[in-house]
C-alpha cells in the first residue's frame, strides 16, 4: 500500500486510534459521570487510592487503576449509579525536595507531574468522574484541613507538647513513628534521633479502644494480614497499674503490668534509662554510680527502639543504689536502669518478675538476680481430677516434669503457660487467669492499684517544619497565648515561595516569611505571629474520600447530604504499604466527624482490595536499581487496552506479577481474536436468540451465571479467562458450525462485549458499534443468565464389579473421575455387590465407565 493510501474502512483502527475515538466520545458524553441526586439507581462508591504526583506513573499504578475501574464498570453494567473519582495528593516532601535542588517552586513541580499523570490516565481509559477533580495542595482543599484541625481543637483533640520526637538530621524535620524504619528515615534512609520539640499532635490515642473494636466490623471485608496490622499497631494490653513507693523518697512509682497475679513474684525493678525517674535515682546515688549511669544513658539515647526490644541483644544495665517497696509483701526490689524497658511505653517502670518473663529472666541471669516461681505451670488447671494422658497404645505419658526440672533459673526459659499459683499468699492454688483477677480486687481494696490498659498506639504526632504543606491555623500572641484563626478567615494560604530559603534547617521556612507570618490577634488587634508549622500530609488524605462528593463547596468541607447518600467508600482499592497509617487516620477522623454528628457511620472504607506489586525479574522496581517500566512507555507501546488486559491476566490481584513473564502478545492476540468474531457476525441487531447454537449457548449463558461472583471476589484473571475461552468457543462455532448468521453467536458476541467492558473499554466499544449497536456499552446492563441453559446434559454410566454391569447412573456430561467414583460407591446396588470382597483395582473412564475389581 503506497504510504499516501486514505485509509479504508475495512482496515482495522490501530489501538491508539481506537483509544482516541473513545475517549473523545466518553469525554463528550460524560458517559462516567456520577447521577445527581435525583438519579434512583442504587448507589456505589469506588475508590482507588490517589496518587502522589512525583514524576510518571509506574506499573504499580497501572495496576492499582485498572483493579478500580474494573469495579467501578462492573457496577454500572449491574445497573448501578457509580462514583469513581480521581484526585492528587499533592502536598509534600519530594515536591519541596525537587524544588530545592532545581531552585524553583515547588507548585510548579506538582502541577506539571500532576498534568502528566492526568495524561497517562485518561489514555489508560479509567472511567474516572473526571467533574470532581481535587488536589490536595489547592487552597480550596487545605482550607477544609485547617476547619478540620480548628474543629478538633475545639473538641481537645488537637494540641501541643514538648516531647522527644524522632528527628531527621539529614531532611531536618520531624518524623512519626510510623515514618521511622528500622531506626532510619522512611524517605532518605538517614538514622533517626531523638530531639525535644514543641509540637502539634492529633489526641488519636482518645479512639484506640473504638479503632481497635470496630475492626470487627470488617472482618471478611478487609484482608486479614491488614486487620492483624491495624491491631497489632493499636497493640492494646489488658492489666493493672501498681503503685510502689521508693525507699526515701516521696510519693509512688506506677508500673503498668499484664501479670498482676505474679507480684508476688518480683525480685527487682526496671526503670528506663532516659526517663526522668532514672534521672532523679541517679543524681542520688554514689558519685560512681552517677559516672556508669550517664555512659550508659549516652549509649541507649543512640540506639534504636527496635534493638532496645530485641531478645537477642544481651541485657545491659545499672543498677542505681535505690529498693522499691513490693506493696504486696513489702520486699525490697533493688532498682535498676535497663534499654529494655522503655521510656514511653506504659510508666517507664516495671516490676520485674523473671520466673514468668522472658526479658526479666535474661536479665536476672546476666546480674545474678534471684528467681521466684509464683506460677505452678505443671500443675493440672482443669478441676480436681488429675487428667492422666495416654498414648495410643494406652501407656501413660511421663508428665511433663516437675516444677524443679523446669526451673528457669535452670532451664533459662520463663514459665509463661496456664497453672496454678503458689508462693502467693492469698492467690495460691487460683488459676492464672482467676489470680489476674484477683490480684486487682486486691489492689484496688488495698489502694495499691488498679485495672488498667495500655496502648501501643501514640498520639499522631501532626506539625512539620517545611513548607509544601498546610499550614497550622494558629496564633501565637505576644502576651503567650495560642489562639486559633477564626473560621471565616479561612484558608490561611502559603506565602508566595519568592526570597524563602526552602532549605532544612530545623525551623520552618515559612517562620522567616516576615510579610506572612507577622499579622494580628482578631480578638484584640495586637500583634500576633502564625504558627510556621505545616501540617503532615497524612491529614490531607485521611479525609479526602468525604471531599469527593462535593468537591467545589466553598461553604461545607463535605455536603452532609451527598455523604449519606454515598459515604462509606464500598470498595477501596490500593497498595498494602497503606495498610496501617493512612488507613488508621482516615479511621479516626470519620470517627471524629461521626461524633461531631456530620456523618452517620464510622468506618469510611466498608472494603479494601490490596494489589500486589508489579515487579521485575524478582526484584522490586527502583529508580535507584534502573530496573523501573514506565508506565506511559508501556501505554505507548502497546496501547491502553492491550497493557489492561495483560495486567488482569496476570495473576491474582493479591500476588505479585513479574513483568517479566507478562505476555503482551497474548493479550493483544485475543483482543483481535474477539474483533474478528463480532466482525463475523451476519444476523441483525434483535434477532431472537433461542433456537441457535445450543452449545454455544450454553457456554455464553455458564460465563454469565459464572462472571458476577468472579469480579465481586476480585478473581479478575479467571473472568478473563472465561472470556478468552468463550471467544474461542464462539470462533469454532462460527467456523464449524452455522457461520456468522447463527443467532447464537451474535449473542455470544454480544456478550463478550459488555463484559469485555470491564478490562478492554476501548475494543469493547468497538465491537459493540460493529455489532450494530450505539455507545455506550459501558452503560448496558449484564444480561441474566437462563437457568434453562444452566442445566448441564447428561450421560449415563455403566458401574460394574469384575466386568459385570451393577448399576446405572444419571450423571453429569462434565463430571471428574473422582466425583463418578464417589457417586458409584455410593449407590445403594454397587454397595451390595460389593459387600464383604475387598477391592484391588478401580478403574474410571468418566463420565461412561468404573469398573470395580475384587476378590473373595
Ligand atoms: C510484670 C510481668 C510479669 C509482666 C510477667 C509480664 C509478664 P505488653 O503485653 O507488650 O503490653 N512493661 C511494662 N512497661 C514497659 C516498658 N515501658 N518497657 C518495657 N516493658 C514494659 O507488655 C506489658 C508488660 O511489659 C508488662 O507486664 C511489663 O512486664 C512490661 F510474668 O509486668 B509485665
């Protein structure tokens, strides 16, 4: 063909063609835009968590986009209003960090990648609500953040503290827990110390018990592996608290401890080195002491939590010259400093009671401290009668030992397990769990004590010293006093970035923008400053699901009435690196705003879909590894359609996919494949279906009964595979049997179609025009499938006993030899037959033969 040829009708579009004709009709029609309030179909929110905008998209959004938008289409073809809308989280750290090394602004930056990535996704052909576009990082978004965090500090949720918090020395700025890694910076991998700062925090800590209780809620609709990290984070301890004075001084030391029922077990006490009470205790004791003391202390401030827990580090300690008085038996425990008690865990103080805990019992071993066993764990605890075990030949089994083979000042090993107490006054011959009990009645009759809980869970630590952020809308008035911004000057913007040195520095940048932060108290009119902290971005996400459904209010944050029609997110879909943080912060705010009384439930994500990653050659994609697929390259090379069906293919969505062993050209051969068939087909748009190809019927009426339990279980791969199969069926009917006029292949066609839909949108558009019919198939209802055609045939099968027919069965044409097996051994003749003899040999030829062989 001469390279100037017009090109002819029959020629196929090629993908991007196909792509662009698409995606202008759906732009022009807004064939994905939500219905309004008026709109009486049933109503479903479908999320994907959106992006942060640092350069291209990468496979791992491909991925996480295409999961969504299978949803998000299935729900409409089930007759279903749908929400699927798409913002950027366009606050943070990378924007400012690019920004200081190019010496520009970091607005720029984020709103050039987010025009890119808009590009990519709208190429992808994702049915994105393209009307409710938000950005994180606009003044109409942030501004809602600030009424937020005013509305949180009304409710004496928001406040400030000086505390020791994790410090990056190289991003010079604060860092949650939760960003600390091993020790290291999340971001750029820098050892993290710990710095006295005066700091926001959000009272998270006030909900534990509710985020830890209303994860039941979602048992069966969350991934197990991220219910478990949402409570191991919370991490909540049943217990007491118990008071003990200290020799010569005044007032008590609390101790936190889920073994109350062994107090009578401590033989020393613990106290964290670089708590306060280690301080005091040391500054009294002899002027050696006081040396070792400030070594050690310098030593532990430098190592990480995580090592400070570890069992595997031997135990190092000093002991500070002070006894605690046990309040149950008045004993003196001397007091030692030790790194594996923690500061701000609990007290900062433990009894120590090494015969029942791990930790204590290695202590006691490396400073020969004594052992007391107040737990029996040989004991029988099940009623008076001793259980006597025994062994399959009826001989008894040897007990486990007695109390003094297992001793742990022996074995090394605590006793940990159920038994009875001893050595313990009043609670001796109680069973652990009654002596717990017991034990707080006790302390809190005798007021040494009380039930209590403890949380691993910290308040969220919320203020950043940087500038690509919210900033905090407080003031800070001469006379000392912190005041908010009053509402209705709302949103306090970020100054312009010109003559800002953006560099770290451990003080907010936005604290040297002199026309900015200078302003005045509207109460009094004096001067005031503003608070130059912004806020971090997890605020900016934890909420922005509520924003969506009303995304250009400038008079509500969110409509309350659009969230009652929509709210909570149905199905929430994204990476598992999300698994505890951004999950726990949208957990609590929804439980905020549920108590301000501003939404109606408590949960904001009443399902969650977890993708694997994209990976390559076994290795994870990096920029730092140049082993990274881009996605927009991959989009260009072979075509949105093409790249989404490959993808679904994949493997399941929880697993990991090696790009490596992706087949592109299988995908692309199939969408072809799936052309040629609607390409073929000759009978007319309506002809009736019955009475066509009864096979092929059968198999297109199985994938329709089939498909709406694979896609609500997210087993996209095999919906693709069931289609691939009916395209081939279809094919051989076309080929083989009646042609192209058969009715019973235009309803297979017409049904690859709308269900093709889901994975290919483009192609499937295609064919739905080439089979005579207006756009869009995006919105046409799946047909149900006719329990007629559901019935599977039948065949009869002979069972025999050495040779000679028994029985006749009605079986299934489909069935597996196992199943025929089991259905001839189960009849009532075969049994007769086969009373008594012993069987040597079955031999099965399903659906039509087994054949039993026996002797005697
Ligand atoms: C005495 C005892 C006896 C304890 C026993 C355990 C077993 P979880 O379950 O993690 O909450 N503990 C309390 N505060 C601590 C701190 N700041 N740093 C390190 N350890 C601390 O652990 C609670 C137990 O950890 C508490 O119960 C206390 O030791 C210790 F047989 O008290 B236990």
């Amino acid at each position: 063909m001469s390279p100037t040829a017009a090109v002819s009708a029959e020629e196929p579009l090629t993908a991007h063609a196909l792509q662009a004709k698409w995606q202008k009709y759906w732009a022009d029609n807004e064939t994905f835009r939500a219905g309004g309030a008026d709109d009486t179909r049933p109503r479903k929110y479908v999320l994907a968590m959106f992006p942060y905008p640092s350069g291209d998209l990468h496979m791992g959004h491909a991925e996480n986009y295409l999961y969504s938008d299978i949803v998000a289409r299935y729900w409409r073809h089930r007759g279903h209003n749908v929400l699927n809308p798409i913002g950027w989280d366009s606050f943070g750290l990378p924007a400012e960090n690019a920004a200081i090394r190019r010496g520009a602004d970091p607005r720029e930056w984020t709103y050039q990648n987010i025009a890119q990535q808009r590009e990519s996704l709208g190429d992808y052909g994702v049915s994105f609500d393209w009307s409710r576009v938000l950005h994180t990082s606009d003044p109409e978004y942030y501004r809602w953040n600030q009424w937020l965090f005013l509305k949180l500090y009304e409710r004496g949720l928001a406040y400030r503290k000086e505390s020791p918090v994790n410090w990056c020395p190289n991003d010079q700025t604060v860092l949650a827990n939760e960003q600390v890694v091993d020790g290291r910076c999340e971001r750029c991998g820098a050892e993290v110390v710990k710095k006295k700062l005066t700091q926001w925090y959000f009272r998270i800590t006030e909900y534990a018990d509710r985020l830890l209780d209303d994860l039941n809620q979602l048992e069966g609709s969350w991934p197990q592996k991220v219910l478990q990290m949402q409570r191991n984070w919370i991490g909540r301890s049943v217990g007491a608290d118990v008071d003990f004075r200290i020799e010569g001084r005044e007032g008590v030391v609390t101790v936190f401890s889920t073994r109350p029922d062994t107090l009578h077990g401590a033989t020393f006490f613990v106290v964290a080195p670089d708590s306060d009470l280690a301080a005091e205790l040391a500054a009294s004791a002899s002027p050696e002491v006081r040396m070792r003391f400030q070594d050690y202390l310098t030593q532990v401030q430098k190592t990480s939590e995580i090592d400070r827990q570890s069992t595997e580090r031997p135990k190092t300690g000093v002991f500070l010259e002070h006894y605690a008085i046990n309040p149950v038996n008045g004993e003196r425990l001397p007091i030692w400093a030790a790194d594996y008690v923690l500061a701000d865990y609990g007290h900062g103080a433990v009894m120590a009671v090494p015969a029942h805990d791990q930790r204590d019992l290695d202590f006691a071993r490396a400073f020969d401290l004594p052992v007391k066993v107040v737990v029996d764990t040989t004991a029988p605890i099940t009623g008076a009668m001793p259980v006597i075990e025994v062994d399959e030949d009826g001989v008894p089994i040897e007990p486990a030992g007695t109390l003094d083979d297992q001793h742990p000042a022996t074995t090394g090993i605590a006793l940990t397990g159920e038994g009875r107490m001893i050595n313990s006054g009043e609670l001796n011959g109680l069973s652990k769990r009654n002596a717990i009990a017991r034990a707080i009645e006790q302390l809190e009759a005798s007021g040494n004590g009380r039930a209590a809980k403890n949380y691993r869970l910290r308040d969220w630590l919320i203020s950043r010293q940087r500038f690509w952020g919210t900033p905090i809308p407080m003031l800070h008035t001469t006379d000392g006093r912190i005041v908010p911004v009053p509402e209705d000057q709302l949103p306090v913007r970020l100054p312009s970035v010109d003559g800002l040195d953006l560099s770290p520095k451990g003080s907010s940048p936005l604290g040297a923008a002199e026309g900015w932060v200078r302003t005045v108290d509207p109460s009094t009119g004096e001067p005031a400053l503003r608070d130059p902290d912004t806020m971090d971005t997890f605020v900016d996400s934890s909420w922005y699901f509520l924003r969506f459904l009303s995304p250009t209010s400038d008079a509500v944050a969110f409509d309350v009435d659009e969230a009652r029609r929509w709210a909570p997110v149905d199905s929430y879909i994204g990476g598992v690196e999300h698994a505890i943080l951004h999950l726990l912060y949208a957990r609590f705010l929804t439980k905020v705003l549920f108590d301000m009384g501003l939404i109606d439930f408590t949960e904001p994500f009443s399902s969650l879909i977890n993708q694997g990653m994209v990976i390559l050659n076994g290795a994870k994609m990096s920029k730092s590894k140049g082993n990274l697929v881009l996605f927009q390259e991959e989009l260009d090379a072979h075509g949105a359609d093409t790249l989404r069906v490959a993808l679904a293919f994949a493997g399941p969505v929880e697993d990991d996919k090696d790009w490596a062993d992706v087949s592109t050209t299988g995908a692309q051969k199939f969408l072809s494949r799936a052309l040629r068939v609607a390409q073929d087909v000759t009978s007319p748009v309506g002809v009736p279906f019955d009475g066509g190809d009864a096979a092929l019927r059968r198999a297109t009426h199985r994938l329709l009964a089939e498909a709406p339990g694979l896609v609500e279980q997210t087993k996209f791969n095999v919906l693709v595979a069931r289609l691939m199969e009916l395209v081939n069926t279809t094919r051989k009917t076309i080929d083989t049997g009646a042609g192209g006029a058969d009715p019973a292949v235009r309803e297979a066609a017409e049904t690859i179609a709308v269900m093709l839909d889901l994975v290919a949108p483009h192609t499937a558009e295609e064919l739905w025009e080439i089979l005579g019919h207006e756009p869009s198939v995006g919105l046409v209802p799946w047909r149900q499938a006719d329990p007629v055609l559901l019935v599977e045939d039948t065949v009869t099968t002979a069972v025999q006993v050495n040779g000679k027919v028994r029985a006749t069965l009605e079986v299934p044409a489909r069935i597996g030899d196992a199943e025929l097996e089991a259905l001839a051994r189960a009849d009532e003749r075969v049994q007769r037959a086969l009373a008594d003899k012993e069987i040597v040999r079955v031999i099965v030829r399903a659906p039509k033969i087994v054949n039993f062989a026996v002797k005697g």
